[in-house]
C-alpha cells in the first residue's frame, strides 16, 4: 500500500457516511410522522369492556361441544 493520500476517496466516504445518516434520519421522522397520522380511536375501541359476554351465537357453539 503506497503512502500517498487519495483525497477523491475520503471525499466518497465522507458522503457515504453523511448519505447514510440522512437516511436514517429521513426513515426516523418519517416514522414518527406514520404513527401520528393514525386515526384516533373511538369511545368504544378507546375503552374495551374487558369482561365475556355469552351470546346466542356462543351458546349455539357450546351446545355442538355437549353432544
């Protein structure tokens, strides 16, 4: 390897590394940008119930399990 300085190739990877930054950058905020857009949700999907509800439908089910 000579000891000759090659500043054409410094040059390259200087803005590869700035290229790749930016990148990064650009992916983050548009990220960030994704997420806020989403719809906010509705009183009902805001705050589920949490507790089972035994529907006719259910108990057609269950019934088919008993014979």
């Amino acid at each position: 390897m000579p000891n000759t300085r090659n500043p054409q190739r410094r040059r390259f990877l200087k803005t590869l590394g700035i290229g790749t930054a930016a990148a990064g950058a650009a992916a983050a905020v548009g990220h960030v940008t994704l997420a806020q857009a989403d719809a906010k949700p509705t009183k009902k999907e805001a705050k589920p119930s949490g507790e089972y509800r035994e529907t006719p439908h259910i108990r057609a089910f269950y019934a088919t399990l008993r014979d």
